[in-house]
C-alpha cells in the first residue's frame, strides 16, 4: 500500500485536483484506492457531488476516536474507490487535539487499524502546515508536492521540503517527495524557464508528467465527476493517465526505497544450518504465508506465524540453492519488503531471493 499525501501550503496550485483526479485515474486502472478528504473546507468531497447532508461520518470522526474505523466512514464512488468525505468541523481538529498526546499520529494508526487493502491511499491537505498537514504527513510515505507556474510556488515547496527535513530529523520520518508541475500553460518563455529551475532544482524529484492547464478541470469539478469521465479524451485526461502510468511504474523502486528503516530492523531471512528463518512485519495483515520455488509455487503456500511483537515469522528447512519466493499477504503476492535480494520474474515484477550455500 502506498501512502501518499498531496500537500503544499500554497493555496490553489491543485492539491485537490490532483488528488481527486488521480484517485479516480488510478481506480479506473484497476488499483484499489481510499482518497482521505484532510481539508475542512471539503473541496475533494464536493469534487465528487457529495455535500455535508450525504454523509454523518467524516475524516473529523477518524481524528476523534479510535472506535471509527476507515470503514465505517468512507463513501463509495465505484467498487474500486472509496472516498472519506470533510467539511468544515474538521477545522475543530486543532482545538480539540490540542492537549492530546500522540495527537499528531491519529490519522496514521487509524489507518493501520483497517483493513482494507487498498494498493493506493491518497490525502487531500489544507494549505497550511497544521496538525491536520503533520497528520497526514506522518500517515504517508510519500508526498506529492503539485507546483503552479508562480515564483511563490517555488518558493512553498522550498518551505516544505524543509518541513520534511524537520520530520526526518525530529520524528525518524522519511519521506519520499515528488514534485509535479500543475495547471501549466508551457508556451510562455518564463514559464519554460521555469521549467528549467525545476529540473535543476529537484532533479530526481520532478516528476515527468505536466498536468496542463485547461478548463474542463473547473468544468468537471463543477459537474461533480473526474476528468477523465467528463471527457475522457481531453488533454487533461490524457495527463492524468500519463501521471498515473509514471507513479505506477515507480511501484517496485518505491518499495525499495522504503526498504531502509526496514532493513535496520530485520535483515531479511537469515540462513543458518538449521534452516531459514522468515521474518515480515505487515501490521494490517490477517494472514500471511509464504510460496516459492521450494513448494512449485503453491498457490496455498506455506504459514507464516504472528509473534508477540508483531512480526511474522516462519522457519523452513531449504535444500542448497537458489529459492525464489514471496509472502501472500492476505492473498496478495508481495517480495519481502526486508530482502533486498530479488530477481526479476515473467509478470515484469520481482520475486524475492534467498541462497543457501
Ligand atoms: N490544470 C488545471 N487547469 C485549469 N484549472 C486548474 C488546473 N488545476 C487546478 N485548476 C483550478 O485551480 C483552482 C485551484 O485548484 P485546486 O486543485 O483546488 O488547488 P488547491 O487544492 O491546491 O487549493 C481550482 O478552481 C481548479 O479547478
Ligand atoms: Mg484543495
């Protein structure tokens, strides 16, 4: 699952249609998608013709109380995405919190606390750096940072990026920034100059896809529907497709990246002569078993245990070679996210590798 938060405190550089039109670009493409509505003034919720009558429950709710899970409050858009919606009691959250403890992780162990197996969560931020942005921060692994073409834009993401220094610093939090050039008109030379401080600015960051500017993006939110149903061949479909495609494609390198706090806390399966140890930690997960080449990939697999401390373990006694494998994590098939080791398999993805010697 990846969690990422659209945030930037620059109002109106398209956090919200960002957020609203990739959700529904991603779930079109067959990803299961929750859209986390993070900002009071509800703007992802009315992005999709809800209005505070169509729902009691709301991501204020989520804030409040452990006993209100994800699925008690989102709403159905399709089978494949799920809204929570917001209004304007979520700008209570700061004043009620404020002399909780833990008050800034309340989003983050809400979700820890579903179930559902969302491949893609995305959060909707306010344009400020309130308990509210921190919340969904701390909740993400990643963070989409859309731009306008404004020197004031440049000039936010600037700011956030120190935040992010802040939280890596202060709370061990890493996460990994993309930059995405929103609402751009790229014919003006400044613009394009723009452009260019970017690329050198956050190389590695900038994300290639521009979601151009155009006005069937008011005209959708307007008709309360996504762009790409309000017109599916608009350029700013096409553009959201592209973005969805781009993010998709960093799946697996993603995954890698958050290896690292990983890897200081468990090392992969350790081979001794008494056979390997697996060990995983997937906090939301019912189930887990593991399959490979040692079983012809048995599609049941093999069980793993949950231990005290949450992680899930499983010892198997492995002839000498090279066994590829992977867990099933509630019936989805995942590398081990604490192996480094993998090779590439015939589905283009990759298979987790362990060598006894
Ligand atoms: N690519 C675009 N082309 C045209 N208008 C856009 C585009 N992106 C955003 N807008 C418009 O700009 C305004 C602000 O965008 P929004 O996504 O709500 O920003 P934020 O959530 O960052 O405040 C909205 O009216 C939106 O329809
Ligand atoms: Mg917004």
């Amino acid at each position: 699952m990846r969690v990422i938060a659209l945030a930037n405190q620059k109002g109106g550089c398209g956090k919200t249609t960002t957020a609203t039109n990739l959700a529904a670009t991603l779930s079109s493409m067959g990803k299961k998608v929750l859209l986390i509505d993070n900002d009071p003034q509800g703007h992802a919720t009315l992005a999709f013709g809800f209005r505070e009558r169509d729902f009691t429950l709301s991501t204020y709710d989520l804030y409040l109380t452990s006993d209100i899970l994800i699925e008690d409050a989102f709403l159905d858009i399709s089978s494949n995405l799920h809204l929570v919606p917001a209004g304007i009691e979520l700008s209570a959250v700061e004043q009620t919190l404020a002399r909780e403890s833990e008050k800034e992780y309340r989003l983050r162990n809400n979700l820890r606390r579903s179930a559902m197996p969302y491949d893609y969560v995305l959060i909707d931020c306010p344009p400020s750096v309130s308990i509210l942005t921190f919340n969904a921060l701390l909740a993400s692994s990643e963070i989409l940072i859309p731009v306008d073409p404004s020197y004031y834009s440049l000039q936010a993401v600037k700011k956030m990026r120190e935040t992010l220094s802040v939280l890596r610093e202060k709370k061990g939090h890493d996460i990994i920034p993309h930059v995405l050039m929103s609402d751009f008109d790229t014919r003006p030379r400044f613009v394009r100059k723009l452009m260019a401080e970017l690329d050198d600015l956050y190389e590695g960051e900038l994300l290639d896809t521009v979601i151009h500017h155009t006005v069937r993006f008011k005209e959708a939110a307007g008709m309360g529907v996504p762009i790409i149903q309000h017109d599916p061949n608009s350029r700013g479909a096409h553009d959201f497709r592209g973005l969805a495609r781009e993010l998709s494609e960093q799946e697996v390198q993603v995954s890698v990246a958050a290896l690292d706090h990983w890897v200081a806390l468990l090392h992969g399966p350790q081979v001794s002569q008494a056979g390997v140890v697996f060990e995983a930690d997937f906090p939301r997960a019912k189930t887990v078993r593991i399959t490979g080449s040692f079983c012809s990939w048995s599609a049941k697999g093999l069980p793993l245990k949950c231990r005290e401390d949450g992680i899930w373990e499983c010892h198997l006694a492995l002839e000498e070679g090279d066994h590829e494998y992977r867990f099933i994590v509630d019936g989805s098939w995942l590398p081990d996210p604490h192996n480094t080791e993998t090779t590439a398999n015939e589905f283009g993805g990759a298979n987790s590798l362990v060598v006894v010697p």
